[in-house]
C-alpha cells in the first residue's frame, strides 16, 4: 500500500479549495513540542490526529499540546469498557488515512472517519496539524478544521496531574 505525502495533501486542498496552508520545516518535527519549536508557538496550537477503534470502529481524535488522549474519557463517551478502546497500529493508520503515523493531517484520508476535537483547539484562531511529511505541518483556521471535519466536541485530553503521575 502506498504512503501519501504532501503533494497528495496538497492536491487535496487544491482540488477541494481549502483555505489552508502547507508549511515546509527544515527540520524534522516527530514531536508536539518540536513543531512548537520549529513554528514559534505555543504546544497548545500543534494539533495531533490520533486513530482509535471503538469496539473495531475508527474513529480520529484531534488533540492539542503534549497531553495524551484519556482512553477512560473516550469510553465514558462511547458508552463501553476501557479495554474496547485501542491505539490504531501504523498499518492501521496507513489504510485508514493514507498517510503514515506522525503526518496525518486532519482531512483528506483515504477513508472516511468520524472525529472528535478536543474543545481547546477551537480557543485558537489557527492552528497547525499533520502536513502529510516529517516536515511538514498544515496551518489551518481551528474553525475550519472544526467544520470540515464535523468533529464532534469532546474534551478528550488527560487531566494535567494525571501526567505527573504517571510520567507522561
């Protein structure tokens, strides 16, 4: 199966005429706070879309900042036991969206899934997720990543003391 990359992410916005933007780093940015870095803003502006499956349905949840996705948060929502929420695996990810782990953007997939967007990204007028490369990220309005994505509104991300905790 092939990988897409920006070029394919940027025909698709092209084709789609989505007012967004393809930003090419010099650097690699494998990591919220690296692309913060690279762009000069704050971890809470990085968006990550993250694949679960819910009792084997995908779903993407789009998060911010460098708090992970509270799998117990998601089951309340769902309705079903922690344990029926799994991480998607990198061919998973790959069937799913086209794009390997760490560049997915947030639209544009291969297939069509449903989303979640964690509330805090909508506090930001742009934000910027996946670019579909290792050096890229997409600048987009949080209100159009919201709409285009008809992500449903759930807050999603671990309580910070929860990261102190744990490590994470």
């Amino acid at each position: 199966m092939d990988i897409w990359t920006h070029d394919d992410l940027q025909r698709y916005l092209t084709a789609h005429s989505i007012p967004a933007e393809i930003i090419h780093l010099t650097q690699h940015t494998p990591t919220v706070p690296a692309a913060a870095e690279a762009l000069g803003v704050p971890v809470e502006e990085i968006v990550k879309t993250v694949i679960f499956y819910v009792v084997d349905q995908p779903y993407a949840v789009l998060a911010n900042g460098v708090r992970r996705v509270d799998r117990r948060k998601l089951a309340e929502h769902f309705g079903v036991n922690r344990k029926k929420i799994d991480l998607a695996n990198g061919d998973q990810v790959i069937a799913l969206t086209g794009y390997a782990p760490g560049t997915v953007p947030p639209f544009g997939h291969r297939q069509p899934i449903n989303f979640l967007i964690e509330p805090g990204i909508l506090q930001h007028e742009f934000v910027y997720a996946g670019g579909g490369g290792i050096a890229e990220l997409l600048k987009v309005r949080s209100s159009d990543l919201h709409t285009l994505t008809r992500a449903t509104p759930l807050s999603v991300l671990e309580d910070p003391a929860a990261n102190e905790t744990n490590g994470a």
